[in-house]
C-alpha cells in the first residue's frame, strides 16, 4: 500500500506541468529630456529629478507585485548607468543589465516639451540579444507629481503588464 501511495505521489508530481522561472528584470532610473524653454532657462530641477526617481520605482513596484518578473539589483551597475545617457549610449542599458544577469531591461525617458506638454517612453529590450522587444509612451499635461504618476500607472497596466503586449501577432 505504500509503495502505491509513493508512486501515486510521484506521478502528479511528473504530471503537473513544471512552472517556468519569471524573466530577470533590470529596471534602470528613467531619464528627463528637457526641451523646454523653461528647462533652458532654469536648468535641472530638484523636483523633476525627485519625480523621475519615484516613477522609476514606481514601475519596479508594480512589476514587482505582479510576480510576472524577478527584479535585479542594479546596485552593481547603477553609478555607471548613472553616469550614461541609456537612450543614447549605443546599447549600454544592455551591457549593464548583462553585467547582473538581466534577460529584460527597462529603461525609461520623460521629454519635457514645456511645462504643459510632457511624454513618458518606455522601453523594454532583450538583455541578451540587445533587441528591442517593444516601447510604449503616454502624452499627458501637467508637470505635476499626479500627472506624472498617472501616466506611468497606465503604461505599467494597459502596456507592460497586459496580455501578450509586444508579442508578434500571428
């Protein structure tokens, strides 16, 4: 009768489909491209800089909670990520996410046009590869912490957690 049991045991747990580790995530500090007079005239400030911080770990937060991802520790690589313009350093992003045993990174840009008209773009590349898998942006008005905020709630929701986003269609 043991013996039953044991086998009995050992064949639901050979038939019960085994679950696939989630996809290591690095998620790098959103940058701000500042084209607006206001940005010329005044230069970086201390609240945008403060914004781009929490929408970066906003992000983290919400991927973190969905259990669709193992976030990184950027730690290793974060002053030199710091230090690069990702969107414009010839695939660094990736390099760096390498580095922490990435398989996706994330990366993230606020163009300021002026100081009604922003856009948040996000990008998710292959860590492996350096392809691109699929980018995503929300225009919004209001240079606020709420307006901000919102946007990337609703990229995180209706773009980066929704079904079979960025997936080649067949």
């Amino acid at each position: 009768m043991r013996a039953h049991v044991v086998f009995a045991a050992l064949m639901l747990l050979v038939s019960v489909p085994a679950r696939a580790d989630p996809p290591k995530l690095a998620i790098f500090d959103f940058e701000l491209l500042d084209t607006s007079l206001e940005g010329e005239m005044r230069g970086p400030q201390a609240d945008e800089h403060d914004r781009l911080i929490r929408i970066s770990d906003l992000v983290r937060r919400q991927l973190t909670e969905s259990s669709k991802f193992e976030l990184l520790d950027i730690s290793p690589v974060k002053a030199a990520a710091e230090g690069s313009n990702l969107q414009a350093c010839g695939g660094c992003d990736v390099q760096y996410a390498q580095r922490i045993g990435a398989d996706l990174v994330i990366t993230g840009v606020m163009k300021k046009i002026s100081t009604l008209i922003l856009n948040l773009t996000i990008f998710v590349r292959d860590a492996h590869t350096g392809q691109l898998i699929t980018a995503m942006n929300a225009d919004f008005r209001g240079n606020t912490d709420e307006s901000w905020t919102r946007a990337t709630s609703y990229l995180v929701r209706n773009r980066l957690l929704a079904p079979n986003y960025g997936r080649p269609q067949p």
